[in-house]
C-alpha cells in the first residue's frame, strides 16, 4: 500500500494470517504402519498375481497338450505311463482363504502306480501346490494324496471313474495386516474323493474333494478343506 506521510510516500507491506479450527493435532504419525493404500499399489500388486496364474495356466495347458500327443501313440501300443501332470483350480470352504482368493490355481504331478486290464490307472499318488496372497495375508496349501479309482464302461474314448484315499496336507496361513504377524504351518492327515473322466488315451478331467482338519491360527481356526477341477495328461515317455 502507498501512502504519503511528513512529505515522503512510503510503501507499507501488509501481512494476513488465516487460521483455519481444527480439532485433528498437527504433525506427522510415524507410528502408523504404512498399508496398501494407494491405488497404484493395489494395481500393481494384482497385475503380479495375475502374470503368475497367467503363467501356471499357460504352461500348463501347454505341457499337457505336448506331452499329451505325444504319450498317444505309446498308448495305442499298450505302452503305460507312470507319470502325469495336470492344472489345477482349488476354491477353499473357509472364509479366511476365501478372502485372499476364491480361486487358487496350482500345479499338480500324478504318479500312476497301478493300472486296471484296459491300461487305466486304478492307484494314484499326486503331489500340488496353491497359494496366494493379498496385502499381508498369505495361504499356501500342497496336498500330497493316494487315491483309489475305479473305471466304468469299455469305451477307451470317455470312461468315468469315482474314487477316494488318504492325503498328507501342508498348510501355511498368515493373517492380519502386517509383516509382524506369525506364520501358522501344520502337517495333517485329511481324506479324500474324486471323479472324474478320462477323454482319449491321455486327457483327463477330475474333481476332487479333500477334507482337511482345521489349523489354529492365532484367535480363529483355518479350515483349508475344499474342491479343486482339474485337467491334465496321464503322459507316457
């Protein structure tokens, strides 16, 4: 502002200081944990879990149609295969897995044992692999189960077959919303039943039913029971 005073013009600096009420303390927390809050963050992290079922589900399907067309021709010359592989899709019962994931999507290898007078499996013993994980929470689950099958029907093209056995489940929970968090792992024994199609002379569809004894985690049990589909290739070599 210029005003005129004894003879002279001066210029006089005004200074305005606006307060605004607040009832929230001023400064900064550094007692907060810092959290997936911003959406950048979450993005990222759900491309991750993406690109990786991408890849299973890729790499999978692909070994099975390769080894697949391959193990057919040793078929058709009554060649048995002991080994087999397959994709599969486990959705959990328990609220706690379902949280991280409905559906968790894994790797599974079979190994064919026994075989009925038409050269199908009637005794497998298979090993897989899921887990997922989401903010601070993680879920892995690897059932390794002997199971029993019996075939209907002569059709070498589709034969149904049910069955059931035993399974030794490893399962590893994590809860809560920080790193501080214990990791819960347990080794139970669980039961098991399945069915499923054979398509071919190698391609096969299953769906399988485990029944695991809940895990204690911490002030909630875990139940890691549930169904898993799955498709694969009882491949030869």
């Amino acid at each position: 502002m210029l005003i005129y005073k004894n003879g002279e013009f001066c210029i006089l600096y005004e200074f305005i200081i606006c307060t605004v009420p607040t009832d929230e303390p001023v400064g900064i927390d550094t007692h907060v944990p810092w959290t997936y809050n911003s959406p950048v963050q979450f993005d990222t992290l759900e491309a991750h879990r993406m690109r990786n079922s991408l890849f299973i589900i890729f790499t999978a399907l692909l070994l099975t149609i390769l080894l697949g067309t391959t193990a057919f021709a040793q078929y058709e010359s009554n060649d048995r295969s002991p080994i087999g592989i397959r994709v599969g899709f486990f959705m959990p019962s328990g609220s706690a897995l379902s949280d991280i994931n409905g559906i968790y999507i894994g790797p599974m290898l079979n190994y064919q044992t026994k075989f009925d007078n038409m050269d199908r499996p009637s005794l497998t013993v298979s090993v897989g692999w899921f887990g997922d994980e989401t903010n601070y929470k993680r879920a892995s689950l690897i059932p390794l189960t002997a199971n029993y099958i019996k075939h209907f029907g002569t059709n070498p093209n589709r034969s149904p077959y049910i069955g059931g056995g035993v399974g030794l489940y490893y399962t590893s929970y994590r809860p809560g919303s920080s790193y501080y968090y214990d990791t819960y792992k347990d080794f139970n024994l669980g039961l098991n039943m399945v069915a499923g199609i054979e398509l071919g002379a190698t391609i096969f569809a299953e769906a399988s039913y485990s029944m695991v004894p809940k895990i204690s985690a911490g002030s909630e049990d875990i139940d890691f029971s549930g169904l898993c589909i799955s498709v694969g290739s009882r491949m030869a070599y």
